[in-house]
C-alpha cells in the first residue's frame, strides 16, 4: 500500500475511512437486494430475521438499476473535467447552516470520484478546526503540539519560511485524511500573536493553486467578514450555505448585496477586474440549502421561495436532506447516509464542479463547454424516499447576468493560473 493518493494503486481501496467500496462501487442493488415495496417489502422485513431474502418485483428492480444509473452518470460527470486548478470558497451568513458539512464532503467526494488529483481542504475556522475533526482527525487538543499536523498558520509561515516548496513538501506536512489533504484550523492557543488576516490567506490559495487541482477553501462566517471577501477574489466558484428559514432567506440578500456591492476598503479599494470577478462569481453562484427536511412545510415554504428568488438568473439552488450520519463532529461517512442524501450532494458536488471547470477553462482562454448552468435530471426514487435536490434551471437566463458570462476574463485574471 502506499502513502500518497497520488500514486495509484491498491491505497485507495485500503484506504481507512475511504468507504470507496461502499458508496462508488457499482450498485449493490442487484436482483438479489430485499424487496423494499408493496407486499414482497412486507414479508421481506419478516423473511430478512430469518436469514431470508425476498427479491424486489420486475418494476422495482427496474426502478433501482434507473436510480445506479442516475448516480453512474453523475460521478461520470464529475470525472470528465480536466482542472488544472480551481478554488471553490464555501461560505454562510451566520453559523450552524452546515458550512463545514458541505466543504468536507465536497472534498470527500472529488477525492473519491477524481483519486488521481490533488485536493486540498483548506480551513479558516479559528478556534473550531471542525473540517479536521469531520473527515476523521484526533481532537488537535489532545495532541502535543509537536505530533500535530500543520495549520493554516502554520502552513503560511511554512511557506513563508521556504520549507514547502514543493507538493512533496505539502503532503509530508499536512493530514491526510480520505484522501484530502487537510490544513486544518488553528486552535485557540495556536491563535495567540500570530497575525493571520485576510493578505496571508491570499497568500495561502495562491500557493496552494500552484500545487493542486482543486481547492475547497472553508471560509469565513458572517454578512462583513473581509476574510471571505479576500478569499472570494481568488476564487472560481462561490457556494453559499444557508438553511430554510425567513433568517436564511434573509442573510442570502444580506450577503449577495453585499459583495455585488463591495468597493474594498478605504486603504484597498477594488480594482474594476476585481470588482468585474467578485459580481460574477456572484452572478453564478450555487446556493445549498443544507440540513432540510422536505416533510416540515415551514421549511418547504422557505426553500421554495429561496428557489423562487433566483428564478431567471444563473445562480443554481441545490436541497440537501439532513442526515443523522451528518452529525457535527462525527467523523463523515459517505456509505453511512440515507440514498437520497447522497444524490443530493452528488448532485451537490457536480454542479459545483461544473462551474469551476466553466471559470477554469475562461482562465485559460479556452471555449466554453455550453454546460455550466445544465441542470441535473432527477434520479428515480422510492415513494417513500424525500424529493432530490430540484437545480434551477437558469439556460434562458436573460438580462445583466447573462450577458456578463459572455465577457472575456480581465487579463489579470487569466494571468493568475501562469505558473501553475
């Protein structure tokens, strides 16, 4: 077995934690699988304490072999683009709305579904290294600082220093937990007199987009953070979590209006590129509405009016069930939740990679692919199962939205990506 998810082989099946086998093998809902409907379900649960397993009927098993090929098309889709890099930046207008969630299990899942590039967590939660902790790392606490894994602060002043020059560098330094490459969180003693602000994390992506093929930076919390403000000009993807609720649909005008908005601050005003980028990605975001419960008619009342609100534009919404195998501070396992929860988030993690293989290949000068706002079909599904996530369809977007995808990238911007 070896070390690194960059050489391939038999690491990734070994792998702990990885749960490769569980969730991206082909589906195990074979003709063999207990019936789940109608009268062969009933006897099915009773047969199953018998050690006996009852088959699904012909329009059952024919439901199941449409959703594996719903989800085979999906991960298919999130195999096919060729990044060189990008930065996806996940953030929210308050806490709790499962930011954290939605950043590791995008990491998990390109991890997973692309073992042979390069992706990197990178978290700037202060005193709460919860990315960490959620994809399977000790409490740091519990640690002596010597055997901890590197910081974001520790990571800066590594690169700083010289000491990471190189990817081997990184992976030699950082945790390795399924797959992603983790810088983690500072803790609270970690903190103290050191100054990390909005220039060292800039500093931070733009080593780390040298090195890697995707990014999923976890950044700040908050309607004036200028952390995530920074962050978001070196970003190709913005993801916005929120939660079903009047405060959720109220922080996501809170927080667009804000940055579409934003002229820097008084001693580093935007520059016009600057300004041009921060709309766009705001123009094109993807908004997850995590944590929802389709069956609570307050919250369907809220997603839909969520939904309702960017009707028209090329901003995609993306529903996704909770899930107590979600829990915070338990360590994720993706074959662990529900089968509707995980469409969602590959739903989730595909139309986000989509958007960044849009900006991506702007980057580089390269004609679009025509399916950055292509809305995912739904999967077929169980009576019993909550709807899957419902993308917009933006396609006949008109108006300032749409004629700003058309513009051709600043030059500052496309010179971003030359040394990778």
């Amino acid at each position: 077995m070896t070390q690194y998810p960059d050489e391939l082989g038999a690491w990734w099946t070994g792998f702990p934690g990885s749960d490769r086998p569980t969730w991206l093998a082909p589906s195990p809902l074979g003709a063999l699988a207990p019936a789940q409907e109608g009268m062969r379900g009933a006897i099915s649960q009773r047969a199953l304490r018998r050690g006996w397993v009852v088959p699904g009927g012909k329009r059952e098993r024919a439901r199941r072999e449409a959703a594996a090929q719903w989800r085979r098309q999906v991960i298919a889709s999130i195999r096919a683009p060729s990044l060189k890099s990008g930065v996806i930046t996940v953030g929210s207008g308050f806490g709790g709305t499962g930011k954290t969630d939605v950043a590791v299990t995008l990491a998990a899942i390109y991890a997973a579904a692309r073992p042979a590039d390069r992706v990197i967590l990178a978290d700037s939660n202060d005193d709460m290294p919860h990315g960490y902790i959620r994809l399977g790392g000790m409490p740091v606490d519990t640690m002596p600082p010597p055997q901890r894994p590197l910081s974001i602060r520790g990571f800066y002043q590594a690169c700083t220093d010289g000491s990471i020059k190189i990817y081997a560098d990184l992976r030699d330094a950082v945790a390795w937990l399924q797959g992603v490459a983790v810088i983690r969180g500072d803790t609270a003693d970690e903190c103290i007199g050191v100054d990390f602000g909005e220039q060292e994390y800039q500093t931070v992506l733009e080593f780390l987009q040298c090195m890697s093929n995707i990014v999923v930076n976890d950044g700040g919390t908050g309607l004036f953070a200028k952390l995530q403000v920074g962050t978001l000009l070196h970003g190709d993807k913005y993801v916005f979590v929120t939660e079903a609720s009047q405060l959720g649909f109220w922080s996501i005008g809170q927080v667009f209006s804000r940055y579409r908005n934003y002229e820097g601050e008084r001693d580093k005003p935007l520059s016009e590129p600057e300004a041009r980028h921060l709309t766009r990605l705001m123009d094109e975001a993807t908004v997850v509405v995590d944590k929802y419960v389709e069956s609570d008619p307050e919250q369907a009342k809220w997603c839909a009016q969520i939904r309702e609100s960017f009707e028209g534009t090329q901003v995609s919404v993306v529903a996704s069930p909770w899930d107590q195998a979600l829990a915070n501070r338990v360590a994720l396992d993706l074959g662990a939740v529900s089968a509707a929860t995980l469409d969602a988030k590959l739903a989730m993690a595909e139309v986000v990679l989509r958007g960044v293989d849009e900006a991506n290949r702007r980057r580089q000068g390269l004609p679009a692919t025509g399916n950055g706002q292509r809305a995912l079909a739904e999967p077929p599904r169980w009576p019993s199962q909550p709807v899957p996530p419902r993308l917009t369809d933006p396609a006949a977007a008109a108006g300032p939205a749409a004629a700003a995808a058309t513009e051709p990238e600043p030059a500052w911007w496309a010179a971003r990506g030359a040394g990778d």
